[in-house]
C-alpha cells in the first residue's frame, strides 16, 4: 500500500493545512497498520493535530475523517473514530490495484541490482578435504546459499565463495593411510565416492594410530602426551607434510590426485543440495600469501617478534589476547591462512561487506581476524560479519555414521528422497499418469524442501535438532506443507486453463471480504519480509513469512470458492489472488533454495 498511504499522507497534510492555516512538518502524519479488533486497514495517529485544531482527539479525528473521504473517495471507503485513532477502511479497488500489482512483477519483493550495487561476499561450506560432509556442512551450505540469495534480492551484488582446507596434516593422515593400506583402491575401483573413500582412509589412520600409541603406553610405559607424539605413523605424517611443503613431486602428486577424488564427491553433494559458488579458494593457495601479509604488518609494527622467531600480534588492548601469527619455524598457522585468503579475495573483487558463514565455535577466531584485518588496512575488515549458527543434531540414536560420530551428508539426503517416496505413495500415485521419473523428482523437491525448511526456518544461532519424521509431515510448519499449497494452486490455475483478466470496469464492482484483503495485505507483507531478513541477516524470517502466507491462504480457500464462484468479476480475483499467493511462495521458497512442485 506504499503508493496509498504516500496519498493519505499528502491528502492529510493538505487538509490539515486547510482546516487549521498551518504547515504540516514533516513526520507529523503518522500512519499505522490497524489492530485487527478494529475495522479498517489503515491508522492516522491523531493526537498530534490537536496541537493545531484546538479540539479534543475525537473531534479533530472526526474532522479529517470526513475531509479525507469527500477528497479521496476512491481510496477511503469509510472510517471510524476509537480513542483518538482515526481508522481508515481501504476502498476494494485499492486493494485490488495492489493485488494486480504485485501478481503483474515476477520479482515483487525484490531490488533490483546494479553494477554500481554494493558487493557482498558470503563465504560458506569451506570444508577440510579428508571426509566427507556431515550435518553440520549441511546447516552451513543451506544457510550460507539462503542468505547470498537474500543479500541479492536486497539488491546487492553477491559473490558466493567457499574455502577448502586442502592442506595440513590432516589429509597427509589420509594419504599415508592409502599408501600404506590401500592397494591401489580408487573410486573407480571401488565404486565409492572419493571424499567418502579418502574419509575411510583418515578413520584407518586413526584406528592404527591409536593401536600404536596405546601399546607404547601399556608395553613400553610411555605417558600418552609423549606416546601420541612419538606413535611411528604420527611422526610417518609429519614427515610427509614436510615433504609436501618442500613441493616434493611425489607427494604434490599424490596430493592432487587425492584431493581431486574429493572434489568430484564435494560437487555431487552440493548439486544434490542445490548449492554452487562463484568462486573457490584453497588453503594451499592462500596460506602463503598470508605469511607475507604478516610480515609487512611486522615491518610496520602492528606485530611483533619473539626471540624464537615466533610472530605475535598483542591484542590485550582490545580487551583480546596475544595471539600468534607465524610459528617459530616460519610455519603458518590458521589465523594467517584467513589473512592471506582475505589478501587475494580483495584482489580479486571489490568488496564492501565480507560474511564468513562458520560455526560458533569459531566466535572467538572471527573477533580477532576482523581486528587484524582492519589493522592491516582492509576497509571492510572491522565490519566483517561473522554469521555463526548453531549446532545441529539427530535425535539419539539415528543415522550415525559407522564411527558413531557425526551424521553423513550423503546418507541424510538420501533417506530424506527415500521417506518422501514412501510417505507420497499414496498421494503420488493417485496424480493421474504419473511417471516414475515425474513420482522420484516430486520425491526429491520433496525430501530435500522438508530438510532444509526444518532447517532454515530456526534461528540459525540456535543449536537445534533436525526431526527427519517431523520435518517431512504434510501438516504443521514444514516445507512439504508449504509445497504442498503451492502444488494445490497450481493445480486450480491448471484447472482453470484459461488467462486471468480483469477490467478496471470490473474491478469497481467487486466488494471484497475482509479475509481476501488481509490476505492481500499479507502478500504485501513479503517486501517487507525480505528486507527484515536483509537488514538482520536472517533467512528465518523468509521460512516463517512463508508459513504465515499459505496458512492465511488456505483458510481463505477453506471459506470461498475461487473456480466455483460464478461471479465473474469476483472469480477473476480469487484467481489472480491465488496466482499471486503461488508467485509470492515460489519466489520466498526460492530464496531458500527450495523447489516447489507443480504437483504431488
Ligand atoms: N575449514 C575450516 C573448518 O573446517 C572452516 C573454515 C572457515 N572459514 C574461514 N575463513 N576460516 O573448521
């Protein structure tokens, strides 16, 4: 209603002007939404006028009320008068212009973007290359992918990236694991996934690792600290870290070989989730960059060193630590990674907002990398945004993987395709000619709609339980809910078969009830959803407008006909408010990077 309450606002200062021979100020006109126990759409604050009219509340109410309706007949259908309030009734044509307005813009909702638009860059995923995704990735990717797309239709320009932990020990376990016992096995000899197969090799080096160090405990009387350091496969690792940091040909080529098996894995799993990136960085890239960075930070004294050679930055006048840079051995560390990472990405883009979407336990990395960034001279470091979320479990007992620790990202998605299947059968199979491919795709939109609503719809610094079953009911506030409405209109446009065309002519006689103009309203409520979600970086905000839109909608079916009513003119209405309510879901849904069924 922005256009009509710019109307009111300027008719208000006109007959304020006119009535009481003074200047209206600025911010005088105060509208507000009307509280639902009234009649009426829209609120004048009145109170502020009686400065100017002299007269009670209710009187000076009275009086612009009664102007307001003779100049804007159109607009103002009726008011009322409660308690100094001035409730105003919205004419139905009004109601309907907005509606034919927000169901002629595919993107209502959205700003438009430019080259000129601030760009966001929204860091998520950044996996490490020696397993495979599990849940926690999952709640990472569907936010970080949720949260570029709102950041876009807030009309930034976006660049989506990730960084992989390629490098470091951890994947060196791996590699001396498949050297030592896997026989040559690759992905294509195996038929397993390569990041679930590199996976398998990093728990066999854990296994083996742990047997060494509990016999030089148990049989040679070593202290575990010491046993852990002195176990021959630790010290096997390290040497090949070495090795990889002196760029031996042997190792590199086994690195990359290996890593590449991973990535083909890592791109399976984000396809499947509906996730890609603009650009990807890798550790073994940027790391070094970092050193340099930390060195000039040195030479300009933001830094220090330490007589062994160590590289600190004193941060106890930020109410922080001192916290290290480079080891004593020159050897970078996690910290110096992120500087020379954040070193190349702002030569590769002009970026004005940085969001690193990581879990809080990073919380305390985050506060420091922002000081340092800003202190080396990055203009967005002291504002970077660290997007931290929550943790996300299972409920006891299901789905673990063999370790019994985490929740693997592949099997979760899909058991999800699998229960949508089993759980739409019925459903599924009553939708007239269906094919298998046509029941399986309905499956996927399905399984996975249910898992990232479940997920997206919490406040992402909440730790949460993901409820497979819960997630994937039909009733309540679930994606397969809301899917399922957009499924039902569809189905009546379908049905319809037939353009959605209404006069002007026709318009003016339709009278509309008041649950079909709230429900205009809350379509409006959408633009100012995804600016809320914007402004506070928070998806959730999307899922639960959505929730709201399709339980108003269906009430609305639930009390009228739209195919069945046989006059015209309403019919019209109903069917384009439908297509509205259909446009609006698919488009908020879409933020989420959730699909919506054409049928099921
Ligand atoms: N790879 C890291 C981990 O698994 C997360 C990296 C987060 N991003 C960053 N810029 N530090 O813990």
């Amino acid at each position: 209603m922005k256009n009509v309450e710019t109307k009111i606002t300027e008719a208000v200062k006109a007959i304020a002007e006119e009535l009481y021979g003074q200047q209206v100020p600025e911010g005088m006109v105060q509208l507000q939404q009307t509280r639902p126990e009234f009649e009426g759409q829209i609120t004048l604050v009145v109170f502020p006028f009686t400065k100017m009219s002299h007269k009670a509340p209710d009187a000076t109410a009275r009086e612009i009320g009664e102007r307001l309706k003779e100049k804007m007949p159109e607009v103002i259908s009726g008011w009322s008068v409660v308690k100094g309030f001035l409730n105003l009734s919205i004419s139905s044509q009004s109601w309907i212009s907005l509606l034919r307005d927000i169901y002629e813009n595919p993107k209502f909702g959205f700003l438009p973007v430019r080259d000129d638009s601030p760009l966001v860059m929204i860091e998520y995923s950044s996996p490490n290359t020696n397993k495979p995704l599990h849940l926690g990735h999952v709640r990472n990717n569907l936010l970080g992918w949720a949260l570029a797309q709102v950041m876009e239709a807030n009309g930034n320009r976006v660049v989506k990236t990730n960084i992989v932990n390629d490098r470091g020990i951890h994947i060196c376990k791996s590699m001396l694991a498949w050297l030592k016992w896997g026989n040559g096995e690759t992905p294509d000899s195996s038929g397993k996934k390569g990041d679930h197969l590199i996976g398998d090799y990093y728990v066999a080096f854990d296994k083996h690792y742990r047997e060494e160090v509990k016999e030089l405990v148990e049989k040679q009387g070593m202290d575990e600290e010491q046993a852990k350091q002195e176990a021959p496969l630790i010290k096997e690792a390290h040497e090949m870290l070495v090795r990889w940091e002196q760029n031996d040909p042997e190792v590199r080529a086994l690195w990359r070989k290996m890593n590449e098996w991973v990535y083909a894995g890592f791109d399976e799993t984000y396809k499947a989730l509906g996730v890609s990136f603009d650009k990807i960085y890798y550790e073994s890239e940027t790391y070094l960059e970092g050193k340099e960075k930390v060195e000039e930070g040195l030479a300009k004294g933001f830094f220090y060193r330490r007589e062994d050679g160590s590289v600190w930055a004193d941060l106890t006048g930020e109410g922080l630590d001192e916290k290290l840079l480079l080891r004593s051995d020159g050897t970078s560390v996690y910290m110096t990674q992120d500087i020379g990472t954040a070193k190349l990405r702002f030569q590769d883009f002009p970026i004005d907002k940085m969001i690193y979407v990581v879990g809080n336990e990073q919380n305390y990395h985050f506060q420091v990398l922002s000081i340092l960034l800003d202190k080396l001279g990055f203009k967005w470091g002291k504002d970077l945004v660290h997007f931290s979320y929550g943790m996300v479990e299972l409920p006891n007992g299901k789905m673990k993987s063999r370790e019994g620790t985490v929740v693997d990202a592949d099997d979760l998605i899909a058991t999800m395709i699998k229960d949508a299947k089993e759980l739409s059968a019925d459903k599924v199979n009553k939708l007239e000619g269906i094919t298998d491919e046509e029941a399986q795709e309905i499956a996927r939109i399905v399984g996975l709609g249910a898992l990232k609503y479940f997920i997206l719809k919490v406040d992402a610094r909440k730790n949460m339980l993901f409820n497979p079953e819960e997630s994937i009911d039909f009733n309540g506030n679930t994606g397969p809910f809301i899917q399922y409405t957009y499924a039902r209109i569809r189905s009546i446009l379908r049905k319809w078969n037939s353009t959605i065309a209404l006069s002007d002519t026709d318009a003016v006689k339709v009278e509309l009830a008041d649950k079909e103009i709230s429900l205009i309203q809350k379509l409006q409520g959408f633009e100012t959803a995804v600016r809320q979600a914007g402004q506070d970086y928070n998806p959730s905000c999307i899922a639960n407008y959505c929730y709201e839109l399709v339980k108003e909608y269906n009430q609305f079916y639930h009390d009228f006909s739209v195919l069945g009513e046989e006059d015209e003119a309403k019919r019209q209405v109903r069917l384009m408010l439908s297509a509205a309510v259909g446009q609006v879901v698919r488009n908020g849904m879409g933020l989420l990077g959730i699909e919506v069924p054409e049928r099921m």
